[in-house]
C-alpha cells in the first residue's frame, strides 16, 4: 500500500497493555499475533480461520490476537519492537521505509533459512517475493529474507454499476471515456471520484497518473535507486498537474483533505460516490457490504499500476516463541487457507485455482494475472525513503487545497526523496 496498500482498518491503539505485568515473560503455550485486517476482509477471515487451524494442530497453544490500526503499527514499531512488549509475529507493510528500515535497524529476524526450509519461495512469483528480501541498506529485492506474504494486492477502478445506470452512462473501458463519464457526473451534481486526502488515497491517485506516463525502468529508478529519478519529468509533471486539474473540474472534492481511506471507501459503499481507484484490499469487503451493482477493472490506458507482494508476516527480533511463529506463517500458506482467501476476495499466492469458485473472486485474480504477466506491478508511492508517506500525504493535501502549485509539490518531493535516498 501500500503503504500502502493495505485494508487500512482502525484498530486498538498499538500501545494499550498486552497482557499485563507478565506481557513480556515467555510462554510458550501462547502464540502472540497482531495484524490490521477486518474480519470482512479476505485476508481477516483467511487467517481467522488459520488461527483455528493452528490451535487444532498445537494442543495447549493459544493465539493471543490484538487487531491493530494500520497507522498506529507504522508510526510506533520501531519503539515496540525494541522493547520486550514485542510479538511474536505481525503484519507489517512493505517496502524500504517499512521493512526494509525496520530490517536494517535490526528489529526483525533474517527468515531465510525458514523460507528455504519449508519451500515458501517457491510458491511466489519474482514480483511478488521483491517486497520480501532486503540488502543491509534495507532496499529492497535482494539480501536476506525479512518478511514473507501470503496474498498478492495490486489497485483497480471500482464502478457503482447501478449509479452509471442511473445517469445513463456507460462503464468506460477507456481514458477519454473515464474522464468523459466524470465530466458527465459533475454536470448533474455529483463528484464522480471517492478520495481519502489524510491518508494513502489520494496520493495514490496521483501516482497512478504518473505511471500512466511511465516504463519499468522508471519504476526502477524511483523504487529500487537505478539511476536518478527527476520530479520534475514528463511522467511526474503530468501527475501533478492532471490531479490538480481534477480537483478544478470538480473531479476529486477540495473537501477531501481531512478524509480517511476508510471514510472514502464507506461513501463509496454507501452508494455516495460512483467511482473509487484503490486497492484490492477493499474487494472482500465491497462483496459483503456493497448493496448495488458493481464492477471493476484495471486503469485504463496504462501499463502500470499500484501493486505487488501483500503485506508481510514479520518475526520481531525479540519475539519470544518464533518456531510458533514459523509455524502460523506455514499455515497461512497452505492449500486450504489460500482456497479461502482466493474465494473470499483475496489474491492468494499458492491456490488451487480450481478451487476459486466465486465469480467476482475469479475476475479479481485474472486481473492481477494480466498485470503480473505484464510486469505491470510498480509498487507504491510512499516506499523509496523513510518518512516519505507523511510527506506525500501533507504535499498532496496542498495540491487539493490549491494553496500549491504543481511545480512546488514536485520540488517539495524531490526535496524530501534526495534527503532520504542512499548515496550512490
């Protein structure tokens, strides 16, 4: 998500007590889990299942799980993972200024020989497995493994079918048609985009316009240091400006500032917005909540688009029991839980395929197929350089707002970016 790129579900704040006093003894009949994802979620109700089957096959062991909010774990696990509050494992994002940081402050446990062991890098494709590895530098796609994911995610355009009907138009298959719709919608009173400005969203809006402009080998330069990466180019140029354009056109509401992800993603449900650009993380969800008829499909007219390796099960260096925590992470990548995850919205990365009964689940899954198959997963913007995300968010809230420029917010950026990014 990336960052994001997650089901970003407000949880219980990350520093309430676990456990009481003896939350930082070892015990071994306790398996300590904290992740983010809702229960409506294909990746919650995977692994809510996974917890059953992991108590079933570990008499006298139980999971302690803690839902945890996206943002809290982001801003505060250096902190609890430096203490022995840590647990034994937990969902963490991925990405240089996630993993990888938390990896080259030694926070978390080199999984190679576990991977190895129980053969989890043969069940993901090289995309996906990038997110996975991290040098000493903490970059990521090569060195040893830190993080392991057991879904894939990428984003797409979601369709409130029944709201197109409504005002008698067609679901766009193309750019000019897509932008022809939205001038349509604002004619008749109706901001055609849902956004989330205080979070990954609208960002992610912006960057997705960039790629549309761009080739794999940019990607590589801005994610992974292959050379220099020039806010102020053809690509990021057009970005910038089309999003600021879209907030004039009536496109994006300039009142979207202070909205959450999660709050997008409700009016969306709700009916209120006829068109959101997210993640698949939002997909089991829609299935189960959205009552109209919908649809979704990949970013027209661009090769690229947001997306990669879920997020990462990560064994914190002081976890206390991390052979249970091996264990969970197997469980979570066998064959019956990435049956459920597939049919519950998910994109698992070791399905039986002929088991992916769910219609709306099938077209989910041929859609990440034609965006892998095409090298067309180009991560997230917030991932090169720590501290980037909070950067992207406030620079884009001025693009909003309009008390930026485009030529400003590219300069902000690039500021930021080459104070964080390694020397050559």
């Amino acid at each position: 998500m990336t960052a994001v790129t997650a089901a970003l579900l407000g949880g219980a704040l990350l520093l309430t007590a676990c456990g009481g006093s003896n939350s930082g003894s070892s015990d071994a009949k306790t398996l300590k889990l904290w992740h983010y994802e809702g229960p409506d979620s294909a990746m919650g109700a995977a692994w809510n299942e996974a917890i059953k089957e992991f108590e079933a096959t570990h008499p006298g062991v139980k999971v302690k799980f803690e839902e945890k909010g996206f943002e809290q774990i982001q801003k505060t696990a250096p902190m609890i993972l430096n203490s022995s509050d840590a647990p034994d494992l937990m969902e963490y994002n991925k990405g240089n200024a996630t993993a990888g940081q938390l990896s080259k402050q030694g926070l978390l446990t080199d999984l190679s020989a576990e991977v190895t062991k129980r053969g989890w890098d043969k069940s993901l494709s090289a995309g996906v497995a990038t997110t996975s590895k991290y040098d000493a530098n903490g970059v990521m796609g090569s060195g040893k493994w830190y993080g392991v994911p057991n879904y894939a995610e990428y984003t797409m355009v979601y369709y409130n079918k029944d709201l197109f009907k409504k005002y008698k138009l067609a679901e766009p298959k193309t750019f000019d048609e897509l932008t022809a719709a939205m001038d349509a919608f604002v004619k008749k009173g109706v901001t055609p985009l849902a956004n989330g400005g205080a979070e990954y969203m609208a960002q992610q809006y912006l960057y997705q316009l960039a790629l549309s402009k761009a080739d794999r080998s940019w990607v590589d330069k801005y994610e992974l240091y292959k050379g220099k990466t020039d806010f102020h180019d053809a690509a990021w140029t057009y970005g910038a400006t089309t999003f600021a354009d879209w907030v004039k056109k009536g496109y994006i509401s300039k009142k979207s500032t202070g909205t959450k992800a999660e709050d997008a993603g409700v009016s969306w449900i709700q009916g209120k917005t006829p068109i959101l650009f997210s993640g698949s993380w939002w997909y089991g969800r829609f299935q189960s909540e959205a009552k109209f008829d919908w649809d979704s499909g990949l970013w027209p007219g661009s090769n690229l688009t947001l997306g990669s390796g879920g997020n990462v099960w990560v064994v914190p260096k002081n976890a206390k029991n991390k052979d249970l925590a091996y264990d969970f992470i197997d469980i979570t990548m066998s064959k019956k839980i990435q049956n459920i995850l597939g049919n519950k919205g998910g994109i698992p990365v070791a399905a039986d395929t002929s088991a992916i009964t769910d219609a709306k689940s099938k077209q989910l899954i041929a859609n990440f197929n034609t965006v892998s198959q095409r090298d067309g997963l180009a991560f997230y913007p917030d991932w090169p350089v720590n501290g980037f995300y909070d950067t992207l968010v406030s620079e884009t809230q001025k693009l909003i707002t309009g008390s930026e420029k485009p030529d400003a917010y590219l300069s902000a950026l690039q500021q930021a970016y080459d104070k964080g990014a390694p020397t050559p």
